[in-house]
C-alpha cells in the first residue's frame, strides 16, 4: 500500500534509536586513541542487533495497528499517507491549528519510545509480536477501558487540562480524548504486568497504582521529572534514567501494597501498608515537602527524591 514503507521507516527509526540508547547505558563510552579507530571494525549493525531492532520496528508496527481509529487519525495521515505536516494540516481542513498538530505528534511518539524501552528492558531479547500479544494485549485494553475511573491526583488534572486545550482548539471530541489520556497510560505495561505477577484484576492493580502515587507524591514527583529541561544528549539520558527509576519505585511499591494482608479493598490495603510504615514515610514526606518548596525542581534535588522513593521500595521490612 501507498505509504507503507515511510511509516515502517519512521517507526524502525524510533526503535533503532531506543535501542541504541540502550546499549549506551549498557556500556559507557571509553575513551579510544586514533590507533585504534584505525584499526577498529565497522560500526554498522551487526546480524544480532539489526535482527533484534527488525523485531522491535515490527512489533511497534503491529500496536500501531491496533489503535482506535480516533487514535491513528494524526499519524495516518502525516505517516502512512506520507503527507508533511502542513499538508495533514490542511487535509483536516485547517480545523486543528499546526502547532496543537506538532503536540499530538509527540505525545504519540513519546508513548511508543516509552512503550519500546520498557520492552527492551523488561523483556530483553524476548520480542515475538505473538507473545507480546497474547501476554500484554487484553491487559492493556482493559486498563484503557477504565482509566478514566482510575486515574487520580495530577494525572487526572494533566489529563483534564490537556483534554480543555485540545477540544479547545477544535481537535475532534473522540480524537481529544484518546491523546489527552496518552500520557495516563504511560504505566500502562507495569500494571497489566503486576496484574499478570499478582494474579489481580488490571482495574484492581490501576487503583493502587494511582492511590499509592497521591498518597505519597510520586504523581508530582513523576510530573517534574518531565519538566526538566535538557541541554543535549546527556541531560536528555539522564533525564530518561530519573523517570524510569522512579517507575520502577512506583510499581516495585504498588507490588508491596498489593501483597499487604488482612484487607481485601485497595484502599484498605494502602491504609494498613501506610500504618505499618508510618516513620519512613514521615521521613519521606518531610523530604517531599521540602522539595516543593522550592518551586520548579531541578536535577540534583528530583535526583535525591528518586532516590528517597528507591530507598523505600528496596528496603521493605524497614519501612
């Protein structure tokens, strides 16, 4: 079909990116004398890793397929029907302004980055598209299904706040809707994996997932993370490593209050998870309110509250 090969590309192109950041955190660059690029191999990608970023381009390939048709509305026409931005903008009849496009564009990719890290390093080398289905799939459309009755605390106020600047830029109403909650189901693949590891139901997990964050902050810790603003490749890294650390936390935390016995309500698990906690928790919350009394957040302080939220969740029987 007319456009396959340039979306294919576009979406080999973010996995081959996510993958070559990848190995970069896996192996820190050394510093080379002018002998030894001389004599060095090509860097081009070998067998292994050009098979593993096909697998990886092929799978991004197939979840795109199964978005909604609202959802693959922005990027059908920009990357399938191989249309520049301003020609997408004037096929939707001019109704959506250029830059509110250029938004829609990147909390799609974005999604797909994050979704594609996730992969690589929860699943490492183990990517069958059938697999992934069968294991990922129903989990994720469930959790879509009820995220709206889920999500609380500063996802809820993104996720509204987005949703009035959308259909206030004349972006159609079901359109709006599936972008505005893009970034909600950013946690989408923890929680149907805890589903899965707990043996729980995903709405179950969705709510101690999204309690547990306002309870301790982690939403507003999480929304800072993605304010920070970098200054080339190693901010950008780095900025990467804080907001996967403090997902690991949230979900290694969700897992704890999960497994809490005596309650069966996630509200009441969380309750007496809080109670049998309370001194560590004290400490971290004094260490959050001084972190928001700072205004805008920066490297060195979210970096120090990451690691208070680690620090929890990796020493539970002292919590």
């Amino acid at each position: 079909m007319i456009g396959r090969s340039s979306f294919s590309t576009w979406l080999h192109g973010i996995a081959y990116h996510v993958y070559l950041d990848w190995l970069r955190k896996l192996n820190p660059p050394e510093v080379r004398t002018e002998e030894w690029w001389e004599a060095c191999a090509s860097e081009s990608p070998g067998p292994d890793e050009d098979t593993a970023t096909r697998d990886l381009a092929r799978q991004l390939y197939f979840w795109v397929n199964q978005l909604e048709e609202g959802r693959k509305q922005v990027i059908h026409l920009h990357y399938y029907q191989n249309l520049s931005l301003s020609e997408t903008a004037e096929a939707l009849d001019n109704r959506v302004p250029a830059e509110v496009q250029y938004g829609m564009f990147f909390r799609t990719s974005r999604l797909l980055r994050h979704a594609s890290y996730w992969l690589l390093r929860n699943r490492d080398r183990d990517l069958p598209i059938e697999t992934a289905v069968r294991e990922l799939g129903a989990g994720v459309k469930a959790l879509d299904d009820c995220i709206d009755a889920t999500m609380t605390g500063s996802a809820r106020a993104q996720h509204d706040a987005a949703l009035a600047e959308l259909a206030g830029a004349g972006v159609p109403e079901k359109l709006a809707r599936r972008i505005a909650r893009l970034p909600v189901l950013e946690p989408a693949l923890d929680i149907v994996a805890l589903a899965r590891g707990e043996r729980a139901a995903v709405h179950e997990v969705a709510h101690a997932y999204f309690q547990l964050g306002v309870a301790l902050g982690l939403d507003w810790l999480h929304v800072e993370i993605d304010r920070l603003s970098v200054d080339g490749s190693w901010q950008a890294t780095a900025r990467t490593g804080l907001r996967d650390a403090a997902m690991r936390a949230h979900r290694e935390l969700t897992q704890q209050v999960l497994r809490t016995a005596g309650a069966k309500r996630v509200a009441d698990r969380l309750a007496r998870w809080t109670e049998a906690r309370s001194d560590a928790l004290g400490a971290w919350q004094r260490t959050l309110t001084e972190m928001r009394s700072v205004g805008a957040a920066d490297f060195a302080t979210l970096t120090v509250g990451v690691d208070a939220v680690r620090g929890l969740a990796g020493h539970p029987e002292n919590v």
